[in-house]
C-alpha cells in the first residue's frame, strides 16, 4: 500500500514569481478560494521554520501545521501535520511544495506530496492526490493572472517613462 500522495504540474509563470508567493506559509488564503483564513501562530514570520499556521477552510474545518523547511535555493517548502478539527485520519503526514525552472519555456515545474503514516486508509491518499492535483490547477490559474497582470502594469509604467521621456 502507498503512503504517498503525489501531484504534479507546469505552471506557464516564470519559477521566481512562483516561488515568491509560495514561500510565504501564509500563501493558502490568498491563493485558494476555499481558505477563509490562513494565520500565523505567535504573530511569526511567514518564513520562520518552525512556526505554525492555522488554516481554516470556508466550511470550517481548520489545521495547524509547523513549517519544516523553507529553501530559496531548492524552491522548496516542507511542513507537518500537527493538530486538526475534525481530527485526521492518520498519525502523521509531512508535505513538501517543490518547485523546477523549465529552462526551454521560462515555466514552472511543480510538485506537492505527501508521506503519511502506515496507519492512513488507502482511499485518503487517493483522495489528497486528487486535492493536490485541484490545487495545482488552482494556483495555476491564479499566479497566470496574477502574473499577467503584473506584466501589464511594467508595460504601462515602462510606457509611461516613455512618455516623460519624450517631452
């Protein structure tokens, strides 16, 4: 039996802008609409290891997970499971969010997985392999409009010196 869920997918947004808003453990509440709220215990930086975030979820289930590893060189990001409302159906799971440079389309390789105990029912990772690939759509989409809407707003500025320039 797998412990592991896994999922991945391209994101068409260059690695540095991904990562930009995936390192910051907040990241779920401005990222997935079912978050109601995402908050960092202890008034911690968003970037502090061994800090922990309470998420809780528009139908108001919450979690509290202890941030493991943050790694601007490895475009990675590992946290643990360590208390949920309802309580969760295996002892322990470590995720990590790891990100890749896709050299040849300035786009983003990503992954999220999962390593849960022996004692999680087989169905529960079919179940979180298929809300992680949900939420790779998801971020997707987001950082492709967030991105292109940065785009946008350089060209307009960069317009806009132009136009300064010229008078």
């Amino acid at each position: 039996m797998s412990t592991r869920a896994f999922s991945s997918t391209i994101i068409n947004v260059p690695i540095n802008f991904v990562w930009q808003h995936l390192r910051d453990f907040t990241f779920p509440e401005r990222l997935f609409d079912s978050v109601e709220s995402c908050t960092m215990e202890d008034d911690l930086p968003p970037t502090t290891v061994g800090a922990s975030r309470t998420i809780v979820w528009s139908d108001g289930q919450s979690r509290v997970q202890r941030l493991l590893e943050v790694s601007d060189q490895f475009h990675r990001v590992v946290y643990e499971l360590e208390m949920s409302d309802p309580p969760a159906e295996y002892t322990a799971c470590i995720t990590t969010i790891q990100l890749y440079r896709v050299t040849d389309t300035q786009s983003t390789y990503i992954s999220w997985s999962s390593d849960f105990s022996t004692d999680v029912a087989p169905t529960l990772v079919v179940f979180e392999q298929k809300a992680y690939a949900d939420n790779l759509e998801d971020l997707a989409v987001h950082l492709v409009e967030k991105y292109r809407g940065a785009q946008a707003d350089l060209r307009a500025s960069q317009e806009l010196l132009r136009a300064q320039a010229n008078q």
